[in-house]
C-alpha cells in the first residue's frame, strides 16, 4: 500500500543502510545498522508511517543526505 507520509525507500544489505524519502519535507534521512529483517518487515508493513515510528525512528542513528540539485 502506497504510504502518505513515506515517499520511497531504498535499503543496502551490505550496509545495512536505509534511506528514506519523506513526501512532506521532500528530505532523504539514512539510517544506519538496520537489520535486514527490519528493512523487509517496513517494506510489507500494511501503515508504513505507523511501522517507521514504531521500529525505525529514534531506533537507529540517522542522518540527513542533502542531495545534489539536479
């Protein structure tokens, strides 16, 4: 289910790294050390809004990427 707060997602294994884009601020935060098994409960997660704020925000250390203009 598309999320109203969650604009796209993109996950890297090797880096347990997760990169969120949020549809309200337009920002991209990477999260760091995410286990894969987070990751992949996030992306089914029926709310995801819901699932980030329960399991991910202020579990994980973030950063926010400021991305290059295009």
């Amino acid at each position: 289910m598309p999320s109203t707060s969650i604009r796209k997602t993109e996950y890297d294994p090797e880096r347990k790294l997760l990169s969120v884009w949020f549809v309200a601020s337009g920002k991209r935060y990477q999260f760091e050390e995410v286990p894969p098994e987070t990751f992949a409960a996030f992306r089914v997660a029926f709310a995801k809004g819901r699932y980030f704020n329960e399991h991910i925000r202020n579990h994980f250390r973030y950063r926010l990427v400021e991305d290059e203009p295009s």
